[in-house]
C-alpha cells in the first residue's frame, strides 16, 4: 500500500510573525508545484494567523503544535482547536506541561470531532530504551492514546516516532532503530483497529532529522515523512528534507 509522505516543521516557540512571514515568502516558491509529498507548518499560536494567510492557496497546509480537548471554557492561556492539522502529545508537552496518555486521548478525540489531521507523537526516553522497554513504552502510549477510538474514526490520523533522546540532540535513530519502532507501532495499530487502518496509517519519524540524513531515513518503506524542528526553522534546509 503506497502512503503518501508528509513532511511537517515543527516550529516550537520560535520565530516573530515578520520573521514567519518572510520564511513563507522565501519558501512557498522553492516548493511550488511539489506534489509528491504533502507538507505542513506547525508555527506557534501567536503566528498562525499571519502563516495561515500567507499559506493561502498553495500547497503548504498549516497547523497548531497543541489544542485544548476542550472546545471553550475557562481554561486561561490555553488555545482550542486551530487549523486543518494539530500535533498531539509531542514529547517536550508530555514532558514539560505534564501530558499523560489520557490527555492525549482526549486531544486526539476532540481533533477528530473538528475534522483535523491530528499527528499523535509518542517515543521512547533514553533510559527506557536503555532498560529495553522501548516496545513496552510505545505499545502503552499508542493504545492509551487510541482508547475509544474507532477503526472507521481513524482513517486521518497520523503518528509521529519521535524518540525523546534523538530529539534537538543532533543524535538521529539509525534507519534500522526507526523501522523497529515504526513496525512495533503499526503492530499495536494492527491490534487495536485492524490491519486495514494499520496499512493505511502514516508513520512519520523526528529527531534531528536534517538535510543530510532525511533521504536515509525518509525512504524507508516504513517511513512515512517527517516531523523536522530544528532544521525547519530555514527555508532552505527545510526544503531540501522536502525534496530528499
Ligand atoms: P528536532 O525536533 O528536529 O529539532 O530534533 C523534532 C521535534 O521535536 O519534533
């Protein structure tokens, strides 16, 4: 089954919405016409206005980093739900802001209500593969983010291995790490929803992911894109991960 690569930046909190607005600028044209593979930003809130607008009518979609599981409601300094895409649970959210697999599970069942592609992130700690619980751990985080979630609700949903250690660490999982673990993923999905979903499902990775490495790790078979940060933040290093 041929899945289509999706190529996504994650921003984090950086950039001003000038700074946005000319990385769009300088971007849009270098990948004009690139429909091999779907793309997509993930600036920060306070940016997503201007990004949407100059995004508008190409082939570059735009999403949130984080939504609230809540539609409204006295939630101060959170936001709901953004645009057409929306990571869930990325690590530095269930690292810093204290996001269990429950919360993931709740985010994943209000982006399906508001039609978004969500992209659920999950990924090992480097003391957890070290203690050889890698499977164990993404086995827990994608059925607990799956929990009630239904095999015909499934069909937008993307995952992201993002294994913690490799993550703005310029250390990236080998080809063959990443495949392991994309497979342990398609496995659980395959328990849970069927080998239908399972075949169909993207299985993005991020980590360092960069220029210089995308097309190794990319064009695996069981690699369906990235989800790139630091080497996102430049129009041309992100390009070239575009055009591995
Ligand atoms: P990195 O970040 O590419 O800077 O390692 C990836 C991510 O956090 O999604």
């Amino acid at each position: 089954m041929s899945r289509k690569a999706l190529i996504a930046a994650n921003w984090k909190m950086y950039k001003t919405p000038a700074e946005a607005k000319a990385f769009v600028d300088a971007f849009l044209p270098l990948v004009a016409g690139h429909d091999r593979d779907e793309i997509a930003l993930f600036p920060s809130p306070v940016l997503l206005p201007t990004v949407i607008a100059a995004c508008n009518g190409s082939n570059v979609a735009v999403g949130a980093q984080n939504i609230h599981f809540a539609e409204e409601g006295a939630f101060t300094g959170e936001t709901s739900v953004g645009r057409t895409h929306t990571l869930i649970g990325h690590s530095e959210r269930r690292q810093y802001f204290a996001e269990t697999n429950e919360i993931v599970n709740k985010k994943l069942h209000t982006a399906l209500k508001h039609g978004l592609i969500p992209i659920v992130c999950v990924g090992e700690v480097l003391a957890e593969r070290e203690a050889g619980l890698t499977a164990s751990v993404l086995q827990t985080q994608i059925t607990g983010a799956f929990a009630g979630i239904t095999a015909e609700a499934a069909g937008p949903i993307v995952i992201a291995y993002e294994p913690v250690w490799a993550i703005g660490t310029g250390k990236t999982a080998t080809p063959e790490i990443a495949v392991d673990a994309h497979k342990i993923i398609r496995a659980e999905v395959a328990k849970l929803l069927g080998a239908d979903v399972a075949a169909a499902i993207r299985i993005l990775y991020g980590g360092s992911v960069k220029p210089d490495n995308a097309t190794s790790l990319i064009g695996q078979e069981e690699i369906d894109g990235a989800l790139v940060g630091g080497a996102s933040l430049k129009p041309d290093s992100f390009t070239a991960i575009v055009k591995y």
